[in-house]
C-alpha cells in the first residue's frame, strides 16, 4: 500500500497536536530560575534601569510600539516619568504557572505583588508578568500584566498564537 497520500493528513493532525505539547508545567529549576529572572526585571523598574526592560521585552510589544527605536524612547521618557511621581516601596515576583503553548513559543503567568507611593498615596497593586519564550530555549522575554487587566484584547493582540482557551489571571489596584 502507498502510504503517500497519507502523509498530508498526518501533517495537519500533528500541526494540530504538536502546539499543545509544548504546553505544562515549569520543572522546579525552571520555575526558580523564571521567578528570579522576573524579580531582577521588577528590581530594575524600581531602580529606573529602563535599558534592562528594553532589552527584555517581548519583541510583539515593541512591533506595536512602531519598532525598537520608538518603543526605546518611549520606556526611558516613561520610566523617567514615573519616577517623578511614584516610589516603589516593594514589588515582589510570585511562583510562576504553567507554561501554555504560543505557536512556536510558551508563556507563563508570574504572579506580581507591588507597594508603591503614587503622590504620597500608598497604593497595592495585585497584577503578573508575561513570561515568553521560544519552545526549548531558557532566554525569557516579558509583557508586563498590569497594562492588560483594562485591556485584555491586547494580550490576543500581542500573543495571536496562544492556546484559546487561556485566561489571565485576575489583578487590580488597592488605595491603603
């Protein structure tokens, strides 16, 4: 038998499982290693090291943003900016999740837990990083999650291969 004309539907099938394979959780190292990497990114906001969160950032973003120039410019004036106005007095990466299948990359959600003075008023904020990274690589990149809790669609946008049925995790802001 000529198992040819097979091969195309075996092509699709896998086209269709493979994504979802890709998808699970973090080994315990990986889950460490994510969460500190994600902690050393909240370090440099705090420090209003913007050149750190360029470099880190998920090229979708920075596409968005009118490439990497703009987007550049646009995260130092933002970060020199905020710093006018708002103190962070603690930011704190939680354990990251699962990982969820992207096309060709994997996303997790990593918890996020910030004290900030914003105008002398103290505020916490309860949001999460989007960590992304190619299937079988260890080189994160990051979305930061707050900008998405008031709009959701973006993370779609950003991320257009992401597993469906994915949802983010919930956050928001609290006045002390």
């Amino acid at each position: 038998m000529d198992r040819r004309p097979l091969l195309p539907l075996l092509a699709l099938l896998l086209s269709v499982v493979l994504p979802s394979a890709f998808a699970g959780e973090l080994s315990p190292s990986d889950s460490k290693a994510l969460r500190q990497d994600v902690q050393a990114m909240l370090d440099a906001f705090g420090r209003g090291d913007a050149e750190m969160i360029v470099a880190r950032t998920h090229p979708s973003l920075k596409q968005l943003a009118g490439g990497d120039d703009a987007y550049a410019r646009m995260t130092r004036d933002t970060v020199k900016e905020l710093r006018k106005s708002v103190t962070v007095i603690s930011d704190e990466a939680g354990m990251p999740g699962r990982t969820y299948a992207a096309g060709g990359e994997e996303v997790s959600f990593v918890p996020r837990q910030s004290l900030l003075r914003v105008r002398e008023s103290p505020i916490r904020s309860t949001s999460f990083m989007v960590a992304v990274r190619r299937v079988g690589t260890a080189d994160w990149r990051y979305l930061d999650g707050t900008a998405l809790l008031d709009n959701p669609g973006l993370l779609r946008q950003l991320l257009p291969a992401l597993e469906p049925e994915v949802s983010m995790p919930k956050g928001g802001i609290e006045a002390l």
